[in-house]
C-alpha cells in the first residue's frame, strides 16, 4: 500500500516490512501516568477511597449497633442461603458478610445492583427478541439432526431457546491446531473479501499480526469493501492508544471500543467482551481462542510456546457469526441491519458432513450457555471427554460434572497451560488438582509453554472449539461464543490434534500434588474463597 511521506507522517503511519503501524510509543510506565489513562486510575483510586471512607464511618457505629449487627448477620445468611445466587458464589458473599458484616451487605449489595447496566440488560433482551424475526431454525435440519442423535438436539433446542442459536448443515468446518495456520488462512480470505469484513476481538496489539492484517483492511478499505473493526476497552487502557478509532477512521476502517474503561468504579469492568470473531461477505468465518497479537502466532515469547486453536467456517452456519457480531455493534444504536447483511449467500457447500451450531454467551441474561454446553457434552459423553484450557477456576457445579462423567467410567482428561501467564489462576486451578484426580480426572500440563486453547472433543462424535474458559470470568462475566460441531469432518483432527499436544505434557498426579510449593498451595487456598468475586 503506497502512502504519501506527508500523509504517513499527519496519521501517524509508519511502514515496515510491510506493515502498518499506527501507534507511536504508547506502551510503558511513562504513557500510563501521563495520559488521560493515568488521570482514569487517579480518578479511580479516589473514589476507591472515597467509598472505603464512608463503609469505615458505618463500622465507627458498630459498637453501638452490636446486637442488631448479629440480627442483621443472621438475616442476611438466611436471604443468600434461599437466593438463587450460584452455590459456590453463596459461600463467598457468606463469609464476607459474616466477617466484615456491614462492609460485606453493603459491598454486595453495591455488586448485585449492577448500576448502568439495567438499561443494557434491556437492549440485549431486545436484540435477542429481534434476532429470532431475522433468523428462523430451519424445522428440516432440526428434524434430521434429532432422528441422528436426541441428546444433541435437546441441547441444540436448549440453545435456540437461549439466545436464537440456530442448528446448520452444509457448512464446511477447517480446523487450526496452531494460531500461525488461522494466521495464514485469516490473511488468505481478507484478500479475497469482496463486499464487507467484520472484525471482533478481544485483543488487538500492533505487531507483526495486526500490522499485516491491518495492511489488508486498509487496502480493502480503500477499495470500497465495508470493514468494521471492534476491540474490548481493556486494550484501550493497555496496548492502544485512546484515539485508536480516528487512526483506522483515517484509513476507511470504521472501529468501535466495546465498554471503554471509565474513570468511575462501577460493576461494567465484569462485562468484557472476550469473544473472537472475523466474518468476510457473509460465507467464511473464523472463531477460536486466537486474538489479535503477536504471541498467539508465536512471533513473540511471553509464556513459552503459545498453544492455540480457531476454526474457519465456510457455509449457511456463517450467518450465526454475521448476527453475533452485528449485535454486538449494535449495542449503542437503533439502526435494524441484520437482514441486509444476512442476505449476502453462502458460498455453495457440497458434501458437507454433520451439523454446525455456532452460538454466544450472554452475562447480563439468566441462561449460562457456555457451562450448560460444556456439562451436557459431559453427562452425554460415553467413552471420552478431552479439554484444553488454560483456566480451571471451577464452581460447585463444574466440577461435579467432571468428576460425576469420570466416576461413571468415562476418560476425562484435562489438558493445561505447564508455564503459567497468571500466578492467582494457576494457585487457583491447582486447588482442584486432587478432587478431580481422586474421581479419575485425568490432569497434563503442556510442558513447553502456554496453552490458550479452549476446546472439547468428545467420543469422536462432537467438539466445541471457542473463546469459553473453564473459569468464572468466560463462565459468568464476559460476552463469549464459541463454536459446536457434530460429526463434522474436522472432529477427528480436534482429537489428533489433542493427543499430539498429550505427547508434550507431563502428567500431574497426587503425588505431583502433594510436592507443589507451599506458596503456590497457599495462594489456592486463600484465593479460592475470592474467586466467585473475581
């Protein structure tokens, strides 16, 4: 792409090797305290503080209010005991109340009140009702899928019912066992768009990924083709500068921030949009843990070798990823563009095998789909159930559902990062270690570095390969979607993939348990009680 030296130096662009840069030193200590970013974590620590002075001038009256406070303790247990709060989130909010128990009520009561958010609830309540006008099941392809397997197709009932997430056949699924071969295909249909890209993702870092990427969707751009980018607020705060959409305005791109971070201590920090979508004119999508930066197609070292996986869809499943994505755009406006968009044809697929479901989680509604999917893939499974993740932060229920499917004869094997990125996760996943290991849950650990995979296979029948963590941030808090495949074609190469990555783990057993750092055991054991809050 040839861009004038005047031009290049007005916007901020440099050229190198073929990639476009737009950010100029924005990383470091420098720009966090000099920017409006450092006045956001001033203006945050302030109100932090502001909050904490006025819980400490309740406690001041606690000696008076004694014997009420142990009434008021007691009521409070008894309302979280018959509330419909999550069982293992019940003995969090317990113990905080109980120890601290003015401090606790309020402070969960500050929690549960989801300020801000009630009038978004609304608008995803409305966007999903609308959903189901534009995008109808097809009675033929759920009737052929139900003759097949009725398990499935209770589920896949389970998930139109949840969030308008329809069932397909004739969708050609390409699965990538490494973020360097989406990387590859990515770049290979970007250049092929046509009429529209469609990009969201969790992360965006510039780097030799974005940079090329970027490239392309600049040229597109140039050339008439629609392009929409979106990324989550947290990259605003940590890896792009703030006026990041004017810099892609300037190149054609159109470009939205999901949820900015705010200088106002609020609950919205939970809602993350962690989801990784790219569709390309309606007939090729791409889903999977893969974000948008240079690790993930290990161009850069951060936790050892960057284990990850995506899948590419070609065909009538594709429009489920249009939808998503123009949902989420949507958010903060009125206008009704789904048909237009969903009106593009999928490109012809012949011989497809298997049905496809892509679909999305929701945390603002009652329906948690990516665990309910997860835990029926489990109790349906009969033979095997293998997961890569990179969290294990289980609630009650989770974990119930691994143990009870390898108590019942079936070979449950997890599969885990051997490098962590985050010590509290990694305490935390080893404080499940021994349970799950004394029902026969089978635990490896990916000796050269990182896993971020997140995928199920099971009984070499059906999989799940999506941006869903086995955690309470993509279980609870984060908007995510995921894809779910039956006898598709790919399902054998999930596994493949899978026991390849098993010849590089070392196994953890209870005797690798029982010698683990005492700090690392610690850490479990203390965070374990905080991680529903976290």
């Amino acid at each position: 792409m040839i861009i004038e030296n005047k031009n290049r130096e007005s916007k901020g662009l440099n050229e190198n090797k073929g990639l476009i840069l737009l950010k100029k030193g924005q990383k470091g200590i420098f720009h966090a305290i000099f920017s409006r970013f450092g006045l956001i974590l001033v203006l945050l620590f302030f109100q932090v503080l502001i909050l904490f002075s006025i819980f400490r001038w309740f406690e001041e009256f606690l000696p008076h209010i004694l014997g009420g406070t142990v009434l008021f303790t007691v009521v409070m247990v008894l309302w979280l005991l018959n509330s419909q709060i999550n069982p293992t989130a019940k003995i969090t909010w317990l113990i905080v109340i109980m120890l601290l128990p003015v401090f606790g009520v309020l402070l969960f009561f500050y929690t549960k009140s989801d300020i801000g958010h009630r009038a978004l609830k609304q608008r995803m309540a409305q966007i999903v009702s609308e959903a189901k006008e534009v995008m109808a099941q097809e009675p033929e392809v759920m009737e052929r899928f139900a003759e097949e397997n009725k398990g499935a197709a209770s589920l896949a009932f389970y998930m139109q019912r949840s969030g308008c997430h329809s069932v397909y056949d004739q969708t050609e699924v390409t699965y990538f066992p490494l973020g360097e071969e989406k990387f590859a295909e990515l770049l290979k249909q970007l250049r092929a768009a046509k009429y529209f890209i469609f990009m969201e993702y969790f992360i965006i870092d510039e780097g030799v990924m974005w940079g090329q990427i970027l490239e392309i969707l600049a040229k597109k751009a140039s050339e008439g083709v629609e392009v929409r980018v979106m990324y989550d607020g947290t990259c605003e705060f940590a890896l792009l500068p703030h006026d990041y959409p004017a810099r892609l305005k300037a190149l054609g791109i159109q470009c939205k921030i999901f949820s900015p971070v705010t200088p106002f201590v609020s609950t919205h920090y939970n809602y993350r949009d962690h989801r990784k979508i790219a569709v390309i004119d309606g007939h090729t999508a791409f889903n999977g843990g893969v974000n948008l930066a240079d690790e993930y197609i290990n161009q850069k070292e951060k936790f050892g070798h960057w284990k990850d996986t995506a899948v590419m869809l070609k065909g009538e499943a594709v429009k489920s990823f249009t939808l998503m994505f123009l949902q989420m755009w949507g958010v903060d406006e009125r206008k009704k563009e789904e048909k237009d968009y969903l009106s593009y044809s999928a490109l012809p697929v012949e011989n497809a095998k298997g049905y496809v479901i892509p679909y999305g989680d929701c945390p603002l509604d009652q329906d948690k789909l990516g665990e309910r999917v997860y835990m029926d893939i489990l109790n349906r499974s009969l033979k095997y159930v293998h997961m890569m993740t990179p969290y294990l932060i289980l609630d009650g229920e989770m974990e119930t559902a691994l143990k009870f499917a390898a108590e019942r004869g079936v070979e449950v094997v997890l599969l885990l990062p051997g490098i962590p990125d985050k010590a509290i996760p990694y305490a935390l996943a080893k404080s499940h270690y021994l349970s799950l290991l004394e029902s026969g849950v089978k635990i490896y650990e990916y000796t050269p570095g990182f896993v971020h995979a997140k995928t199920v296979v099971s009984d070499n029948r059906e999989a799940v390969v999506g941006t869903i963590n086995l955690d309470y941030r993509s279980l609870y808090h984060h908007f995510e979607c995921a894809t779910y495949l039956y006898q598709t074609d790919c399902i054998s190469e999930i596994e493949a993939d899978f026991q390849a990555t098993l010849q590089k783990c070392r196994e953890v057993t209870k005797e690798t348990v029982h010698k683990e750092k005492w700090s690392v055991k610690m850490t479990g054991y203390l965070m374990k009680v905080m991680a529903p809050l976290m």
